[in-house]
C-alpha cells in the first residue's frame, strides 16, 4: 500500500502483504464461483436451443474494482478500474459475436433496452437509452459524456466525496469538500493509467473549462 511504499505503515510490509494475498485469492475464489455458475446456465441453454434462440443473456456488474491499482481495493473512486463495469451481451443470431460497443454505456441503459426487446413501451423520464441500436450496429445519435457522483464520504469507506464526468478522452474529477478541495483532470488517450494529474496543467485550460460547464450540465 502507500503507507509501506513511504515505510510508515504501522503493520508492516509482511502483514499488508499476506492481507493482500488473502484478498486477492478470496477475490479470485468469488470469480471462479461465477465463472461456474455462468457455465452453468450457458450449458442449459445450450441443451435448450429453442429457448436459447429467443433469449438474451447479460453479463454485467455494478462496478469495477481494484485490486491494487494507485494503492487501492474495493471501488467508489472514479478512476478507470471501478468506474468501468464489465458487459457482455450474447443473443446469437441477433448480436454479432466478437464485436465491441465502444460507445459510453451506462446501467441505466439496461431498464430501457429490455423494455424494447420485451415490445413494451418505454416510459418517458427515464434518464438511460436502449442499447438496442448500437447492439444492431446502427449509426445513432448518442451521448458524448457520462457523470458520476460519490456522496458518502462518512460512511464507513472514508472516501471522500467526489462528482465528475467522462468523455471518450478526458476526465474530470471535483472533490468538493472542505478538507479535500481540489480537482483532477486526466487524458485518457495519453495517461490511460490516471497517473498525470493535468487539472492545474495551463496547457489544459481550455480543456478543464469546458469540462467543467459539461458537468454542470450533466
């Protein structure tokens, strides 16, 4: 963690080592424990082809996660590892296999598009779109930044609370309390690892500029 990479860890490097190790095989357990159940339905399926042809199968989570990444586990931050979530989507036959999505997809996409694929209206208000003609690969008007907000910062996690939004290359992140006041900007395109903060960068104040009116649009 940082706290050994400074040597002011209080535990000691062979404890926060063997606490990582343990971590990351429970980790990986949880992961194989999945993995066998998602099998495991796919094996059924597979034995039933009539149902198979009419049924969509997801594949998704909530968040990402860290397993190490800046010094980090669990998730809540806004960097890359746990603001991207995994999605998968299978439909042989409807979905062409192999190809990726690479528009900015949000999980409030998913109550719109299982309506649609349901024939069921969708009703007005809500704030996601259906995946539906990006999953056929129409060319369609679509959403050129995502928001995130993280309110909880006294909460048992202790990160601090942060709001902020993504496009296809740049990052904006505002930590708008008191004791943690400051901003990062990242260039995903150049900085794929977040490891350059740009937010004070003049070069890059236009840039933080016109992020900053997008998130008080979003």
């Amino acid at each position: 963690c940082r706290s050994c990479s400074i040597g002011k860890c209080h535990w000691g490097r062979e404890r926060v080592r063997w606490l990582y190790q343990r971590y990351l095989k429970n980790y990986l357990r949880c992961v194989a424990g999945v993995d066998r159940s998602v099998g495991t339905l796919l094996g059924w399926l597979d034995a039933h082809p009539d149902v198979k042809a009419n049924t969509l199968v997801v594949y998704a989570s909530d968040q990402g996660f860290f397993l190490g990444e800046h010094g980090f586990y669990d998730k809540r931050w806004m960097d890359e590892e746990c603001l991207r979530m995994p999605l998968l989507v299978s439909w042989p036959g409807h979905v062409d296999a192999g190809r990726k999505i690479p528009q900015l997809t949000q999980n409030i996409d998913f109550a719109p598009t299982f309506l649609e694929l349901a024939g069921v209206p969708i009703p007005t208000g809500l704030h996601g779109k259906s995946l539906v003609p990006l999953l056929e690969g129409k060319q369609v008007a679509w959403r050129d930044a995502i928001y995130y907000h993280y309110y909880e910062s006294q909460a048992t996690h202790r990160v601090p609370a942060m709001y902020g939004v993504r496009t296809e290359r740049y990052k904006l992140v505002r930590y708008y309390e008191p004791q943690w006041n400051a901003y990062e900007l990242f260039d995903l395109q150049n900085d794929p690892d977040e490891l350059r903060n740009l937010a004070d960068d003049p070069a890059h104040a236009t840039v933080r500029r016109e992020l900053e009116k997008r998130l008080v649009q979003l």
